[in-house]
C-alpha cells in the first residue's frame, strides 16, 4: 500500500510447494527427482528459472482446461436457447393475434392424427389395431363416445378413414360447445387457456431439461458423446413437450363448460314487531324507575288487579308466582324484584 502512493510499483514474491495441487498435477514429473539430485534439503527455498518456468507451463494448462470447461458449458446452453427462441417467437405470436382459432383447429387435428397413430399401425389389417387404446383414447382425450369397434369391422376401411370420421365427430361437439358459450367469449377462452398452458409446459420442460444435464455426463462411461447425447435427449423432450401441449388444450377445450352464476337469494320478509305488551296493567310498571320515588297504590287500582287471585298482600308464602316486574305485594310501591323477589 505504501509503495503505491509514493509511486513505487512495487513487487510480488509467490510461494508454491512442489507438493502443491496445481505443481502435482500439472506440473512435469521430473521436477521432484532433478532438486533430490542436486542436494537439496527439505524446507530449503528453490529459487531457479526452471521453476519459474515450470509454474507457468503449469499455470497456462490450468487456464486451458477451465476455458475449456466453460466453451463446453456455452454449448449445453446453445441448446436451450435455440429452444427458447423458438418457445418466444411462437408464444409472442399467440399474444399478438386477435384470435387463435386456426391454432386451436390445427392443435386438434394433430392430436387426433397422433392417436390414431399410436393405436393403428401403417399398412395394418384392422385386425391388427388396439381399438382398446384407440377408444380409450378418444375418449379420456377428446371427450368423445365413439362405436370404434364397429367401424373396425366395416369392410374396406382404413386408418385415414377413421382419422377423418374423428376430425368431424371433434368438429361437431366443439362448434356445439363454442355455440352455448358464445363466440366471443370462446375466442377469449382458447387465447387465455393456450397461453397458461403454454407457459406450464414450458417450465416443466425446462425442468426436465435441469435432470437431464445433471446426469448426462455418464453417458460418457459407454463411449457415447455427453454433448451429442444431451441434443438428442433435449430434442426428444421439446418434441414431447409440444405433443402434450396439444393434447391439453385440445382435451380441456372440448370439456369446458360456463354455469352462469346462480342469482342471489331473494332477502327475507322483516317480520313486523308486536310492539303490543301482553298485559297492559303492567306496562306502567316495567318502565318505572328502580330509584324513583315510589308511588303507593291504593288497593282496587290497576296495580293492585294486576297481582294474582291466589296472591294475599298479607302472607308471604302466596307471592312466589308473582311476576319480577309487577308491584310487591307488600305495598312497599317498589317492583317486585327489587323487593321481596330480589335475588
């Protein structure tokens, strides 16, 4: 630090045992036995060209192995990113368009040529065909229940046959469901599904593509190419990827169902309050105050007919059944709950 403010370059001085990992692997092997020869003790500084010499070679073969790691690592990548150039320019294509309802046409037909495909061989006799996986397929894929086996036993009939009697049949229960959807919000729904879908099998790909790197470098062990092996591998699972892209758009298209919302309840009738007291003799009671003066009232009064026939005003036992807002009986004036009903 000194030496750079009073503007001295200054100088830097390396030290590198030979039992280090950069001098034992990289550096030559005739190194050690050449300084045992010239008497050199052990922990004695060498300082000699041919050191100096040698760190270098070392150093330059270093270099050269991790550039070509990394040149090695850009190639794995090109194979991504011609992916992803490819998975933007068609995504950026779908954003951009009014309507994907070509796209959504195309996606079925391809569909249906995969399944039939994959259940009918090229130049097979009927007899031949897994209707089992072709009628299941038809029906778990394009939502559709189909006499395949019947058709199978028609005379003269053929893969491209089926494909086409296929293609209508998914035509017709597609145009019915776009038909009570309405077409405008049909047009809606095929952009908005294809982009979510879109972007959900991308990122699963991408995924696959993470594992796959992990353990591709043991295709090695079978004298096979780590980097050519990761292409083909990579390019098998693009092609999956937009195989089941097509077959999940097509299959939940042809499933979708709009309920419009059910209204909402009708609110119920309030109900009209009876704002009637059940015994009008003792309505003056109950809105009397508890600490207000109490008022005395003569017998043969509204109060005094309010109490119960069994009740005496002389004997106590007879007042249980009087009500906690009715005057005492004693004549005290004060309600009965505040009297000789308090609790």
């Amino acid at each position: 630090g000194r030496s750079g403010r009073q503007g001295d370059p200054g100088a830097s001085r390396f030290f590198l045992s030979l039992e280090d990992d950069l001098m034992r692997i990289f550096g030559s092997d005739r190194m050690g036995g050449m300084l045992q020869k010239l008497g050199l003790k052990e922990g004695e500084a060498i300082v000699h060209p041919w050191i100096n010499k040698a760190l270098e070679r070392a150093q330059k073969k270093v270099e050269a192995r991790n550039f070509d790691i990394r040149k090695n690592l850009l190639k794995y990548d090109d194979v991504m990113n011609d992916q992803r150039r490819e998975v933007y320019a068609q995504r950026r294509a779908f954003m951009m368009a009014n309507e994907v309802a070509e796209t959504i046409t195309e996606m079925r037909e391809e569909t249906i040529t995969d399944i039939v495909a994959r259940a009918i061989p090229e130049n097979a006799y009927p007899e031949q065909w897994d209707l089992e996986k072709l009628d299941r397929d038809v029906k778990e894929i394009l939502n559709l229940d189909l006499p395949v086996a019947d058709w199978a036993r028609e005379e003269g009939i053929d893969d491209d046959a089926v494909r086409e009697r296929l293609m209508q049949a998914a035509a017709q229960a597609y145009a019915s469901r776009a038909a009570n959807v309405g077409p405008e919000i049909m047009r809606q729904i095929e952009k908005s599904l294809l982009l979510q879908i879109f972007d959900q099998s991308w990122k699963e790909h991408l995924l696959s593509l993470d594992h796959l790197r992990q353990g591709i470098g043991l295709r090695a062990y079978g004298q096979r190419d780590p980097l050519n092996e990761y292409k083909s591998e990579a390019f098998r699972l693009f092609n999956s990827m937009l195989e089941n892209l097509r077959e999940r758009v097509t299959s939940l298209l042809l499933r979708i169902e709009i309920r419009p919302d059910a209204p909402p309840p009708a609110p119920e009738g309030i109900g009209v309050f009876d704002m009637r007291h059940p015994d009008p003799t003792l309505a003056g009671a109950e809105m009397m105050e508890v600490d207000g003066p109490p008022a005395t009232a003569p017998i043969g009064t509204a109060s005094a007919r309010s109490l119960p026939a069994a009740v005496d005003p002389n004997d106590p036992s007879t007042w249980a059944g009087t009500p906690r807002n009715a005057p005492c009986p004693c004549g005290s004036g004060k309600k009965f709950k505040a009297c000789h009903g308090r609790l």
